[in-house]
C-alpha cells in the first residue's frame, strides 16, 4: 500500500523472501511499482530451505516454488501415501536415503516430539501444501491453523490472499473460533489501510467481497479490528496467540453463563 516511487531501485538485482507466505497481491503490487520478482522461499528453524522459487526458476505468484535438490521431497496425506497434483497433503522429506545434511537431528531433550517428527522414514514439517501439474508447491497453512467448518477445510492463507485484494486491508489474519453448529467458523482480524475506519459496513462489504471471490463458506463470519496483529521478532504472524485470546474469552463468557 505504500508509494515506492521515491525509491531507487536501479542497484537492486534480486529479491527474495521467507518467514511468511507470501501473497500474490502482495507480489503483484510490488512488481508493478518496482519491476522486481519477489522469490519466495520456504525453509524452518529445523532445516535450509526445503523449497524456493530458485534463479532460473519463472515465479509463479503466491507458489513457494519447487523443491531444492538436496531434499527428496513428497506430499504425504494422512495415511501416509504421496498426493497426486492438486490433493493437499502435509509436506516431507523422505530418509530413506540417510539423514541429509542441513536437517537438525531432534528436538534438545525431548525424545517423544522428535520421534514424531521422523516418523516411518520421513522428516513431517507439519506443513499442509500441494503441487500443480507443473511441480510448483503451494503452501495452504500449518496442521494446527487449518479452519474445519461445516465439514470443509478452509486454508487460512488462501483467504488471506483474497481478503488482502480489497483496498481496505493493509494485513490480516485468519484465524477458526470454536463453533457448536460448525465445528469451527473462520474469523478474520484486519490492519486497515490509511483512510478507512472500522465500522459495521466495512465488516459488511469485506464479507461481501469474500463471497464474491471465493466461496461462501470461506468468508468471515467473525471480524475483528485491530491497530496491529501479534507478530513473532522475524515478522510470522502468531495466528496462535489469537486463537488463545479467542478461547480465553470463550472460557470466561461460558464460566458467566453457568454462574449466572
């Protein structure tokens, strides 16, 4: 949403980044006031990057890219069988081989997480993406931040994507609140753009707007304004500190209903 006129750019050859998915709104708007190809690419504390948008690669927006050739990497689903292109599965790295350099070696003093990180002859990332038919990796979210509502799994990173297009929206997180009809509901928690203020019909548009773009069951029952999202110090969005809040709160208004 900034102006990037003011900057020079001329030096700059190569852009890459990590830490956070990235977004194809993000990546187009930076493109077009730069002319420059944002690289994604993904890797964790546990290891080197696993998959990248590498030079010689032609980017796709929004895609972390295709996996590095030091890793054998497969989409596993939940009984342990490789994905097809276009099935969403958790993202691994296959030992068969021997344990590769650049993946730690476990978990310091915890004997019982690190067995079920290399669990059957696989290093799980406890990531959840996909490929396309051209073997570019898809990111959709972590185990833990997958949305269940209504019998759908809904990627919290794929409505970001949508909800980052309206002009509204300088950040969000989409988070899923315990629900008794649904399971879960998804909520969105909004940054706003300089200029807009939060009010009932800017919720209402931006719901609106979701249904219009993706399905129905994907926009936002919930939002919530907020002037800035809990970050980690590299920049991650803590989606899991606004589920605790969320669940706090919960808590506490069900403790004053059966008190009352």
């Amino acid at each position: 949403r900034q102006d990037l006129s003011k900057y020079d750019f001329s030096s700059v050859k190569y852009c890459c980044t990590a830490g956070e998915a990235l977004n194809g709104e993000v990546y187009n708007k930076f493109y077009e006031q730069t002319g420059l190809k944002m690289h994604e690419g993904f890797g964790q504390t546990e290891s080197t990057v696993i998959v990248a948008n590498f030079p010689g690669i032609e980017v796709k927006p929004g895609s972390m890219g295709k996996p590095s050739p030091a890793y054998d990497v497969r989409i596993l689903d939940i009984n342990g069988k490789e994905c097809p292109a276009g099935e969403t599965g958790e993202l691994c790295i296959n030992l068969e081989s021997g344990h590769p350099i650049g993946i730690f070696s476990g978990y310091y003093h915890d004997v019982s997480v690190t067995a079920e990180a290399f669990d059957s002859g696989f290093y799980h990332t406890g990531d959840t993406v996909y490929k396309d038919d051209d073997g570019y990796i898809w990111f959709v979210g972590r185990n833990d931040d997958i949305i269940k509502t209504s019998g759908y799994r809904v990627s919290p990173f794929e409505v970001e994507s949508t909800l980052q297009q309206h002009p509204a929206v300088l950040e969000c997180a989409v988070t899923g609140v315990n629900d008794r009809m649904r399971n879960q509901v998804v909520k969105a928690t909004f940054v706003l753009s300089k200029g807009f203020e939060a009010t009932k019909e800017l919720a209402a548009d931006i719901q609106k707007y979701t249904k219009q773009v993706a399905a129905s069951y994907k926009s936002p029952r919930i939002i919530e304004f907020v002037s800035e999202l809990p970050k980690t110090i590299s920049g991650k969005i803590r989606r899991a500190t606004i589920r605790e809040t969320d669940n706090t709160s919960e808590n506490e208004k069900n403790k004053d209903e059966k008190e009352s």
